[in-house]
C-alpha cells in the first residue's frame, strides 16, 4: 500500500505530465500559425507565417496590371500588415491560456508586457530579481 506521500508525489508527476503535454501542444500550433489577407479589391493575396515572413504571396485577378507600381506596391504592403496581425491573432489566442489572468496574449506578442513582470506573477521569489541575478 502506497504512503499518503507517495500518492502526492505521483499526483504531482501526472499533473506535470498533463501540463507539459499541453504546453507541447499548445507550441505546435502556435509554430504553425498563419495569416492570410486579401487586399479589398482582390489585387494582392498574402500569407505569412507565425513570425510574418511571407510565404505566399499571390494576384488573384487582373487588377494589379492596371496599378501604378507605387500604388500596387502600398496595397501589397498593407495586404501583408493585415496577414501578419492575423498571424500575430491566432498565435494570441492558443498562448492567452498560458497567461496569468491580467495579462494580455496581444499585449506579450507585440512586445507590450513587463516580462519580469509575468515571471513575478508566475514564478514565486522571482519578484526581486535582476537580470545580473
């Protein structure tokens, strides 16, 4: 018969088990976040990858051969700013379960949040710390 201790510690290593899985899970979609916009009038198709580069970049119609190039090239860049905040979305949303409750997933992935200001929420006695610790 197992101690009332060990039956902790075992409880402990399967909620660790549990919670690393889902970590592990929730990395792997995070990794495979994508965004893809279309430009309103259908010039440009952009898809790009959870940390925005492009990786697709296409013309549906015709309407692109009828643009000034500084125009078509205003309408690409937008296309892709619209991809990557997308992108930058759905990588929010499998993260924001992770975060302690007053944390913003959009706020972490815009570069937004005190880091050490989440690690003190998350992490006990790691309130005081510096980066020379």
């Amino acid at each position: 018969m197992a101690s009332p201790y060990e039956k902790m510690l075992e409880d402990a290593l399967g909620a660790y088990q549990r919670q690393r899985e889902n970590l592990t899970a929730a990395k792997e979609r995070i990794d495979e976040a994508t965004g893809t916009a279309t430009a309103a009038r259908r010039e440009v198709t952009a898809t790009v990858g959870r940390t925005g580069e492009v990786t697709e970049l296409t013309f549906p119609t015709s309407a692109y051969k009828r643009m000034a190039p500084v125009e078509l090239a205003g309408v690409i860049v937008r296309t892709i700013a619209q991809a990557r905040q997308q992108a930058i979305d759905a990588s929010a949303e499998q993260l924001a379960p992770m975060l302690p409750p007053g944390f913003s997933a959009q706020d972490l992935m815009a570069g937004k949040v005190d880091v050490q200001a989440l690690f003190a929420a998350r992490v006990p006695g790691f309130e005081g710390r510096t980066e020379d610790d």
